[in-house]
C-alpha cells in the first residue's frame, strides 16, 4: 500500500476522481493527506468531506521556491508519504524538490504530451486547429510537461468545438486514466527507469 498526497491548487476534480478510486476495494494507494497553495481552493470541500487531512501553504509566507519546498518535503516526511499525484496542482515545484521524488510524482497534464505543453493547453490545442487531443499522466522531472509519459487518452476536437466544451470532453477522460495510473504505480505495474516508463507487467489500459 502506498501513502498517496494529492496536491491540488483549484476546483479537484481530479481529487474527486482519486478519492472516488480509492473507496474502492482493490485500490493500492491511501490517500493520507491532500496539499493545496490556494485556501480557496473548492477542491479542499471535496478532501475535507471525504475526511481527508489538509494542508495548505501560501507562497507568500516564503522567502522563496527553496523555502517552500523545504516545508513541503518536511509535511511529507512527516505523513510518511509514498508517492505524489499533482492534481491540477499549478505551482513549479523546484529541480531540488523534484529530483528527490524522482519516479514518485505523477502529474496529469490537458494535451497529448509532447504536445501543448504548459499553461492553457486546451487552448493551444484549439489555436492549432488539431482534430484530436487529450490527456496525459507522466512522472514529473525538473522541466515543463517533459517527464515519462505513463498514459494517455485521446479526444476528438469537433469544429464547433469551444474552449470549455473541449475542456470538459479532456477532463471526462483525466478522471478515468489518471487514478488508474496512480494504482498502477502503487502496484509497482509501472515504474521510473532511466527517464522512461517501463511497464513490468501489462498497464491497465483504459481508453
Ligand atoms: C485539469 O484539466 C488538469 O489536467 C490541469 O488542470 C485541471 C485541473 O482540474 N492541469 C494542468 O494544466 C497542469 N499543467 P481539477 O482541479 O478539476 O482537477
């Protein structure tokens, strides 16, 4: 069993999705506590509903990244924690921070990696004019959207598309692959190996 942090920054729906996965029997992951940056975070109703603990930091009591990082590695020591999911979680975590949980942080980005990295990926997407996105799960490294890709799900863009009607298709598919990927992890299905993802036994595959 694996102690699980999900660290969020917004509405967690995501969160919503893991703690759904984890009231399930056969799930190898215990979500110990849920991290949010913002205190108005909806996504901290849905953690302390589900009785989940949680802690929130404002950057703005750091000096700086390193300082806030430093804490963050203390409250996780302090809670035993395994593994990381960053659930729309939309603050850079530091190369120090990263490279210490380095196969142990998973983060779920709104675009077919290598793809639309970065900020407001649904909408790049759109600019671009491609007819199919989707999501991705990967093991964060110290760059942008750049770590091993563990998986994704692919959905079409239709011409009338809008930002939100494209937003909303991509998230209904966050929801499936990414507590999927975070319980392959926990069951060592899937694991960090020379900057890839290798697979030791088949994934569960859910698009
Ligand atoms: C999700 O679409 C997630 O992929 C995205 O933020 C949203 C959070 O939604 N994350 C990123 O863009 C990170 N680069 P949620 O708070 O409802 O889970």
């Amino acid at each position: 069993m694996s102690n699980l942090a999900v660290f969020i920054s917004g509405n967690g729906s995501n969160l919503q999705a893991i703690i759904n996965r984890w009231k399930k029997e056969d799930t190898a992951f215990d979500i110990k506590l849920v991290f949010c940056n913002k205190d108005d975070a909806y996504g901290i109703r849905r953690a302390t509903k589900a009785g989940i603990p949680v802690k929130i930091l404002l950057h703005s009591d750091f000096v700086d990244r390193q300082a806030y990082d430093q804490k963050i590695q203390e409250i996780m020591l302090a809670h035993q924690i395994d593994l990381i999911a960053l659930a729309g979680f939309m603050r850079l975590l530091s190369s120090w921070f990263v490279e210490k949980w380095a196969g142990k942080i998973l983060n779920i980005h709104p675009s077919l990696l290598p793809a639309f990295p970065g900020l407001n990926a649904q909408k790049q997407a759109l600019e671009h004019g491609v007819r199919f996105s989707g999501c991705s799960v990967f093991f964060v490294d110290s760059g942008v959207d750049t770590g091993a890709i563990i998986s994704q799900a692919v959905v079409p863009i239709f011409l009338n598309d809008s930002l939100e009607t494209l937003s909303k298709r991509i998230l209904k598919k966050e929801h499936l692959i990414f507590p999927t990927a975070i319980n392959d992890v926990a069951l060592g299905k899937v694991s960090l190996c020379n900057s890839k993802a290798v697979f030791k036994i088949k994934a569960t595959q859910t698009n």
